[in-house]
C-alpha cells in the first residue's frame, strides 16, 4: 500500500510535521470509529489542535486511496524484464513483424515507429521525447490500428480520446505513462493550451507546467511534470499547427489496397505483445547509459530536426546491423516530406513573394495585395476568415511577427498603406525557399529511386542550385504613371510609387 512520505503533499511545513508521518499514515490506515476513539488522546499527546490532527489524517486518507487508484492501473502496466540479455537488431525486427502484420504503411514510417516504440522504455535516460504524430489524409487509413499496435508495445500505455489539458498532466504527474491520443484532430484544432501542454514535453529542461493549487488553505505554485512519450492521431494532423510537427516524428499513413492484406489487431494474440514489452524492458535495463551517452550525427538534418531523430538513431546505432542505415533512410524520407507541407505563414510569404513577381512590382497598395490574395474563390485566403476573405488586420497581425509593416505610400496623386518589396527581401530569403533574386535551393531534388531518399537533402541552403520556378504566370503589366522620386517638405515618410489602374 502506498503511504504518505511528506507533508508537503498535505499541505504541512516539513521541520515541525516530518516527526508525525509515521503517526498520520498509521492513522488514516484505522478504520473511521477506532480513529474516533484515539483522536482526542492523540491530540494531547502530541500537543496539537483535534482540528489539525482530523485535517491532515482526511488528506493522508485521500492521497492513500489515490495511491490504491495507481496501484489498479499498475497492475495492467505489470511487466517483467526478459529473463536474459537482448539483442537490439532482433528486438527492433520484432517490433518491426508486429507492426507489419497489422498495419500497412511505408516501410519508412514502421521503421520509425518501432525504434519510437523502443523510446518509451527509455524516457528516464532520453533529454528529448520527439511525439509520434500519425497522420493521413482521409479517414480509413489505419491510423488507430497503428496507435493500437504500438499501445501495446510501449512502456505505460494510456490511451484517450478527447483528454482535457488538466487530466493530460496531471495523468504524467502521477503515472508516468505513454499518452496515445486519437481523433487528436477533431479537438486540438482551436485548443491552444492543449497543443502548448503538449509542446513543453519536448525537452526534459523544459517538460512542466506550473500552477496555483490550493493547499492548506492557501493558494500555492505546484509545478507538474510533462515529461513522458506521446503519440497522437488524427486526419491531416501535420498542418493542424506547425508548433506540433516540428515536434514530432511525423509517420504517414494511407489507405489499404484491395490486395494488401494484414490481420485484425482486435483479435489478436496478446502473448507476442508481453513478451516484447518484456525484452524492450531488459534491453532498456541493459543500454539505457549507453544510451544517454550517444551523440548520433546526421549531417542532413538540421536544428529540430536533429533533436527529433537523434534518439531515434541512438536507438539504431545501439541495435546495429541494418538498422543504423533504416534509420537514417527514414529520417530523409520523413523529414523531406513533411518540409513539402509549408507552414501557414511560410504560404503567405510564398504567396506575397509570387504577386510581387507576377507584377514586376516594387511596391504595392495594401487593397492589391488583398485583391491578389483573395482571387482564387477556393484558395487558402479567399476562405481564411471562418469562410469568409482574409481580412487586412489579419493580414497585418501575421507579417508583424517578421518585423514587416505597412506604411503610407503615394500612388499616382493620393497616398495609402502598401507594402514595399524590400521590406519582404530579408524574410523570404529566411523564411521560404527560392527567395527573389537569392537563386536559393526551393526543394529537395528528385531522387531516382525511393531507397535513395533525400540524400541531397542539406542543412545549408546552397545558391544557383535550381531552374527559377516563379515563371509560372505571365507578367501583369501595369499602366502607371512616372512620378517623382520623394515629396519634400512635409517630412512624412511617404513614398511616391507607381498607381496601378
């Protein structure tokens, strides 16, 4: 039975009530009518208020039938070591059959998964716990069949569906335990403080929440861990929130073929199941330091992308054979992918960036570059507003974050708030690929075979790499009318450009 083993999960000061925990856990353990009996002699004795005394026995009582609560739920996460030493590329290939027989997906994406899976029994040694997001396009993909499968792998399985910020760390608080998360998409969408929560357990140094409690009767700051695995599914997850995904291990999922077939996870044998939480349990017991010690290098990946896979290649490196190579195969494949979703602002420069061009413009009205946006009735602005055109603060509260503000600028013979293509000049080349006039490298190149993955793929951006590919439209040519280079006088900064008609 668990027991209280301080004071200060009852709200006591520990130098005057650390002598009486052996006293309160006794206590709280008696049943209510004997506790009756001895209160008051108790009290005296020890020269406090009957008050006080009843007080922290209730909270003793409370924490212990938590402490029975966790002990249920442990019993399902009962797992044993493997009675002997494991070897890593044999647990990581059986890992690997389990999940081939009951999911279908790229092989790139079972690879990741079963070194994933092999992670959670080895959060204790890890400083960065990368999420799992499984993701498709559509329903009927196997993204549950997935997060099931490895449920059943992983160390502390808790499994949800619509799971409050509240219960999510406080579950991590008090059980440790791999959170698997499904249909994430159809509540994290406007659920800020959810997809925070999540973030911070990112890196160790930073995986708590803090709040205010009450204890004692007195309103105190407790800091709450969110540091453990989680994998999450959900349809189009990947650009739910890019905050998410720079995260994750990003596992592509797709609809089965007719002729692809795998077995039912619902009737599956569970045996197979214990027994590799079994050996991922002793190989973990065996490796974990060597773990924590490997520093994995991946040239072609770069800031958090690096930090996301080098467990995942700790993990490789540790199994041997063929998996260093799987990995890091994976790693180009997954990673290239997700960087052909571009972020919601990463579209909007690209957008902007493309009108400047298709206009030979240097500058241009705040009301053009909206009716640009705009054009396309099916296109991302036209409908960013809760269905309805993006409108100009929008579009101003996004290009803040960059440092990038509308100004006063004359067209013709009246003034209004445009946008200067110099302003953009720093951030595209930053921020999006094949900057104007930067000749930078817009997208990984085409390899000739799947298994050659992405080797091109670099974490330096290299120059004159590729055709221009902003030859998409024909030039729009203005009518405008030449004017003066500056108004003088008046002092305001208020540029003289051309006026489109």
């Amino acid at each position: 039975m668990n027991k209280i083993t301080s004071f200060d999960q009852i709200g006591g000061k520990a130098d005057q009530l650390n002598p009486l925990l052996e006293l309160v856990n006794s206590l709280a353990q008696l049943h209510p009518l004997e506790y009756d009996q001895k209160r008051k002699e108790i009290a005296k004795e020890h020269n406090i208020r009957i008050s006080t005394l009843d007080e922290l026995v209730t909270k003793a009582r409370q924490a212990l039938e938590e402490g029975e609560k966790t002990d249920e739920q442990f019993k399902e996460w009962a797992v044993a070591p493997w009675s002997e030493p494991v070897d890593g590329r044999q647990l990581l290939d059986r890992a690997l059959e389990i999940l081939q027989r009951y999911v279908i997906a790229d092989i790139e994406s079972l690879w990741a998964a079963a070194a994933w899976a092999a992670l959670t029994w080895l959060t204790d040694h890890a400083t960065v716990l990368p999420m799992a997001m499984i993701t498709a396009p559509e329903k009927g993909c196997g993204k549950s069949v997935l997060l099931d499968v490895l449920a059943a792998m992983v160390c502390r399985p808790l499994q949800g569906g619509s799971i409050t910020q509240s219960a999510t760390f406080r579950s991590i608080e008090l059980w440790k335990p791999t959170l698997l998360i499904d249909e994430a998409d159809s509540f994290m969408k406007e659920n800020e403080a959810m997809r925070g929560l999540l973030n911070s357990g990112h890196t160790r140094g930073s995986a708590y929440k803090i709040l205010s409690e009450e204890i004692g009767g007195k309103l105190q700051p407790v800091k709450f861990s969110t540091w453990g695995a989680k994998a999450i599914a959900g349809i189009k997850l990947e650009t739910l929130d890019s905050t998410l995904t720079s995260r994750s291990i990003v596992l592509p999922m797709r609809r089965k073929k007719p002729a692809e077939q795998t077995e039912s996870f619902r009737h599956a044998d569970q045996g197979p199941f214990k027994e590799i939480q079994s050996m991922f349990y002793r190989w973990a017991l065996d490796n974990g330091q060597e773990f924590s010690r490997l520093r994995p290098i991946m040239p072609e990946l770069s800031n958090r992308d690096a930090d996301n896979w080098e467990p995942l290649l700790a993990i490789a490196d540790l199994a041997a054979g063929d998996w260093p190579d799987r990995m890091r195969s994976a790693a180009r494949k997954i990673v290239c992918k997700k960087e052909e979703t571009p972020s919601v602002d990463a579209e909007l420069l690209n957008d902007i960036r493309e009108i400047f061009e298709r206009l030979h413009a240097e500058r241009l009205p705040t009301a053009k570059l909206m009716e640009e946006l705009i054009k396309d009735d099916l296109g991302r602005w036209a409908t960013y507003n809760r269905g309805n055109a993006m409108h100009p603060r929008q579009l101003a509260g996004r290009l803040a974050a960059y440092g990038i503000r509308s100004k006063t600028i004359r067209f013709g013979v009246s003034t209004s708030k445009g946008y200067e293509l110099s302003d953009f000049s720093d951030v595209f080349e930053r921020y999006i690929p094949d900057s104007i006039g930067g000749g930078v490298l817009s997208e990984t190149p085409k390899q000739t075979a799947i298994d050659a993955g992405c080797s091109n793929f670099l974490s330096e951006t290299k120059h004159n790499a590729v055709v221009d590919k902003n030859d998409r439209s024909e030039a729009l040519t203005a009518n405008c009318y030449g004017v003066a280079d500056k108004i003088g006088g008046s002092g305001e900064d208020i540029q003289i450009v051309e006026e489109f008609i």
